[in-house]
C-alpha cells in the first residue's frame, strides 16, 4: 500500500551524520528545545489520573509506591534439572516472578527425538517433550506461590496444560494459578518465524484457550501481545505501538467472533514491549500505547469493565541492542531501558544479561541483570511518585506524535482486513525499518559505543555460558525411556479424540488435556493437528 502523501514517516531517514538534524527511530525530528507552544491543548484531558481513563498516567492509583513491578528473569536451557537449578537460583537472589525460555523443537512443536531436531535440543531454552519435563523444571517450586510467563506461541495450549496438570498433581486448584503464556502466532509470521499452523487454526486454539482459561483458570493472563520482536526485527517504536496494538483487535475480533462477550476475556489480556535506549521516546511509546488501548477498548469494542481497558505489560530490554564489543557496556545500556520502562510504567521488568549478544547469559550476567532491577527500585527515586515525566514539553509534545502516527499504521491494517490480511504489509514495513537502521549505525549516523565508535580490538568471550552437548542424548533417552513406560493403545485413543475435535468443533484444549495426562508427548499432539491443518508456509 503506497502511503498517503499526508503521513508521517515512522522510520528515521537515512541522512548521513553530518546532518544537523536529530530524529528517533520513528522519524520523528527532535526539536532544539521544546515549550508550551508544542504540547496540544486539552492535554489535561488526555493525562487524566493514574487508574483513570484513558490511563495515560498509568493503570494504578499509587503505581509503585504501594506495590513494584514483577521482576522477571528470562530462563531456560538444556535440561529440566539445570532450568531448576537456575529458577532457584533467581528465586534465592530476589526474583519475584518466572520466565520460561524453550529451545526451538519446543516451540515449534516437535520432541527432542525427531530427527529434525538434531544439534537444537536445549540450545536457545529448555526441552520440554512430556509431563515429566515440566514437573522437573519445578521441583521444589510451588506453583500457588510463584507467577510464571511462558514464551511459547504454536504450542502454547500444550504448555499450559503440562503447567495445569503438574500444578494439580502439587494440589493446586487451577483457579489458583498465576502466569501469562505468550501465545500470540501473529508475530511469529510476522517477525519470528516460529510457526506451525496456518493463522485460521492458530486464531483458533489462540481463543480455545481464552474460553478455556476464562472457565478453569481465572488468574491467568491468556495472551501477552507482543511488539517486543517486531522492535528485535528492527521496527520503531511507533511501529511497535501501531502494529501491536493492530494484532491486539485482531485477537479481540476473533474472540468475539466465537461467541464471547469482550468482557470476559478482555480483562485477561497482557502485552510485551520492548524498551530500547532513547529513554524519552520509550517512556512516551508506553504512555501513548496504554491511551490509544483503553480508547480502542471502550469506543470500537464497547468494553464496560475497566480492567478490559487498561493495557498491563511486561518490558524486556532490548536484546539486539547489546554489543558483542566490550560487553560491559551493555550493563549500561541494559539499566538506561530499565529505568525508562519502570518510568513508562511498566507492570514487569525483564533486564537482559550484558553477554546475551554472545550466548546464553551466564550466572553472573543474570545476578547483575537481576541487581540492575533492584537498584532502581530501592535506589534511583523512580517508585517515590506516579509517572514522573508526566508535563514534560518534551515528553508529552512525543507522545502526543506517537499516538498519531501509530493510528495512521493501524488504520492502514484496518484497510487491508486486519492483521491476518496485513501480513505481507506489516513484514514489509518491519524490513524497511530494519534496513536503515543497520545503514544508519554503518555510515555512523547513530553512534553505537564500541561497535562504530570508541572501538576496540576484539571480542570478549570469557565465561560465557555453553550448553553440554551431552544434555542432548540424555533428554532423548529420557523420552524414549517415559514412552516405553506408558500404555501406548490409550495414547493413541486420546490423539484420535484431539483429531476428532481438531476436525470439528468444540474446545481442543480438553481432548489436549486428557492426552498429555494419559502422558502423550508435546510433539505427538502437535503432530495431530498439523496432520489436520497444516503447516503455514510463508510467501
């Protein structure tokens, strides 16, 4: 779709760095200094009260002063006994909440044993294969006391299950549990890569489990809508907040489309954003992104329940904005995108470890990242009082222009059909941005520490984590051992129940159930439906 000469750009110009001008990664130019003059009027209505629609302010009256953000540590790799032996770890140092990382045959739905698995088992997160794998990744943790976030999209009906199920075999009612599993398949066509089904049956399990949880498990946050990996894709901000918040109506559209009423579920919905070092621009990305939710919510889909308004996310630092060069340099980069998501707002932190550009973070990286939390919220003021750059020239003259070009890039989805129709625009859109990013660091427009300028020799790679590549033979023997032990004709009958529904109606998440508790593998179900559905093939 060629753009309307009266849009706004959302991708910073390539113009050399002899340029006096200076512009986010949005395109939008930064004025010499900035005044009354620039901020809107009627900006007291747009702020309103922190709890208060629009949220602007933020979604709590007393926001941190009364209770911090959840500090998450993102974690997962090799076996299920070295990601226990790292959740206790987090857990020992002060983590008040749980990650999940699954390495590559999990998330696209496939045991360790299939052969094309090969060399990937345990590298980028834990294995999980079976009942079992889950039930070792949390021993010794009980899940009535700990909220755990899952970063696994296709397969995320299966994963939550295994959760549900080890949960109960804990004695914990499934009303009791506390998590979000990510669960959004529209940025995986869009920016991952990590797919399985075609979009019609991935919408589909994506809003079985929003009926399912909504009926089982209340307290769960059903999807977390991601812009994290569009921004680690290379798009800006204001793409970030435009294309986001796009997928979010179409996950609402679609719920509503089976049936349900908006506020049933929309109280259950979580975002994921990710925060990169233009600290202003950040923490209006996060005021604008939570404004034009709770507008999208009350006006287009008449949601009457507040919480279905208010926009609650989580904020990973930026991970492709870590340098493999003088890595320490990273810890500061990683505590500027910290402090701008605590002051945007945000309801839970992710710090990336500082050696994450060179491999999985190592313990010491993690402890740091961890302590990196801790220091803002005990040493840096930022939880004394409620959105602190609120009234800022500055501050609000950019989210003002975020939401505006944001809007454009949504009403150009909504144009196309929605999210699922605006794939091929959204992924173009995404590269473009991409592109010159990368030929803005390489003509030294943006200066990057250490990489373009301030260089030096060489990369550092001491002590950097390695996974053991006999963790891999050991988690295939471990699942060929758990399906020798089970009884393989009630297997079989539970997938042939999955297939049924998959070919039909009704919810899959319950003939799902009672196959992974009859201890049918991860990748057994999962096969069952892309033999139904497909595989999703991009163009």
């Amino acid at each position: 779709m060629a753009a309307s000469p009266d849009s706004k750009p959302t991708i910073a110009p390539v113009v050399g760095p002899d340029d006096e001008r200076r512009f986010t990664d949005s395109g939008i130019e930064v004025k010499r200094v900035y005044g009354e003059e620039d901020v809107a009027s009627g900006l007291e209505e747009r702020l309103g009260e922190p709890a208060e629609y629009p949220y602007t302010r933020g979604i709590h009256a007393d926001m941190y002063r009364s209770r911090r953000w959840t500090m998450r540590q993102y974690a997962g790799y090799a076996s299920a006994k070295e990601t226990n032996e790292r959740f206790h770890y987090l857990i020992d140092h002060g983590s008040t909440g749980l990650s999940m990382a699954f390495d590559l045959p999990t998330q696209l739905g496939r045991d360790s044993d299939d052969p094309l698995c090969a060399g990937e088992v345990g590298r980028t997160g834990v294995a999980i294969d079976s009942i079992d794998d889950i039930r070792r990744v949390f021993e010794g943790i009980p899940l009535a006391d700990v909220s755990t976030s899952m970063t696994i999209n296709a397969p995320a009906a299966v994963l939550l299950l295994l959760y549900e199920l080890v949960g109960e075999e804990q004695g914990v009612d499934a009303s009791d549990l506390r998590g979000t599993t990510q669960n959004d398949v529209l940025k995986e066509y869009i920016a991952r890569g990590n797919f399985i089904y075609p979009p019609e049956p991935a919408m589909r399990l994506t809003t079985d489990l929003f009926a399912y949880c909504k009926e089982r498990i209340p307290m769960w946050n059903t999807i977390s809508i991601s812009g994290y990996h569009m921004r680690e894709k290379g798009c800006s901000a204001v793409q970030e907040v435009g294309f986001t918040l796009a997928n979010g109506i179409a996950y609402v559209q679609a719920a509503l489309d089976t049936g349900m009423e908006v506020d049933e579920f929309a109280p259950r919905l979580a975002f994921f954003f990710n925060c990169h070092n233009h600290v202003f621009q950040e923490v209006a990305k996060f005021r604008a992104a939570r404004r034009m939710w709770a507008r999208i919510m009350r006006e287009r889909f008449g949601a009457q329940n507040d919480r279905s308004l208010t926009l609650r996310f989580h904020t990973q630092t930026g991970g492709s904005t870590l340098a493999a060069q003088q890595v320490e340099n990273n810890i500061v980069r990683v505590a500027l995108q910290g402090f701008a998501a605590v002051c945007g707002g945000t309801q839970s932190l992710h710090t990336n470890g500082y050696d994450e550009a060179l491999a999985l973070p190592s313990e010491r990286a993690v402890g740091v990242a961890l302590r990196t939390q801790q220091v803002l919220a005990h040493e840096s003021g930022v939880i004394d009082t409620v959105d602190p750059f609120a009234g800022s020239y500055f501050v609000e003259a950019l989210t003002d222009e975020i939401e505006a070009r944001a809007q454009e890039l949504i009403d150009k989805v909504d144009e196309l059909g929605g999210s699922v129709e605006a794939l091929d625009f959204i992924r173009g859109e995404v590269e473009e941005s991409a592109w010159a990013y990368s030929e803005r660091i390489r003509i030294n427009q943006d200066v990057v520490v250490g990489v373009n300028e301030y260089v030096t020799e060489g990369v550092e790679t001491e002590d950097i984590l390695t996974v053991d590549p006999e963790s891999e033979r050991e988690q295939v023997e471990r699942l060929e051992k758990f399906k020798e032990e089970r009884d393989g004709d009630a297997v079989h009958a539970r997938l042939e129940e999955v297939r049924e529904v998959a070919r039909g109606e009704g919810n899959l998440l319950h003939p799902i159930r009672a196959a992974l508790s009859d201890r049918a593998t991860l990748g057994e179900v999962c096969a069952v439906m892309r033999e139904e559905y497909g595989e999703y093939q991009e163009a």
